[in-house]
C-alpha cells in the first residue's frame, strides 16, 4: 500500500482553496464560513478534524468509531459538498 506524504496532500488541498492574490477577502471568506455553517454536523466535524486539527485519517477513523477507508470517504464528501456550495451549485 501506498502511503501518501502528509505534507505534499496538504500543499494539494492548498493550491485547490489557493487565491492569488493573497489572504481570502472578506466577501470570499464570509461565504466560506457561511457555506461550513450549512454543512451537516457530521461534514464540518470531519473537516474541523482534518483540517484545523490536522490530523491523520486514522486517528479520525479511531475518534469517530469509523474505518480509514470511511474517513477519507466522508473527508472527500465533505470538501465536495462544501465546494459545490462555494460555487453556488
């Protein structure tokens, strides 16, 4: 099995939310925490867990009685859920 770099998935998550310009404007960052407001319990607790705590997808899986696998499973959905929001679908 492979095992991704931790780093180098966090730089990928980066350049998707990167704005070039710099720091999120306000608008842009008012919408995002509007839009993790309208997330499930469930979602925003999965990304709270991965990405303000950073941590690894078997420790969510160990916190949230879940395997691995279903971690990472609900960290994808959450992330394209939240973007499909973002994105005003």
């Amino acid at each position: 099995m492979i095992r991704k770099d931790k780093a180098a998935e966090h730089i990928l998550f980066d350049d998707e939310l990167a704005y070039p310009e710099g720091p999120l404007p306000d608008a842009a960052q008012e919408k995002l925490l509007e839009c993790i407001e309208k997330l499930n319990d469930t979602d925003r607790e999965i990304l709270y867990l991965r990405y303000d705590l950073e941590l690894e997808y078997s420790d969510i899986a160990a916190a949230l009685s879940i395997t691995d696998a279903a971690a990472r499973q609900r960290a994808r959905y959450a992330r394209n859920k939240l973007g499909a929001m973002l994105k005003g679908e």
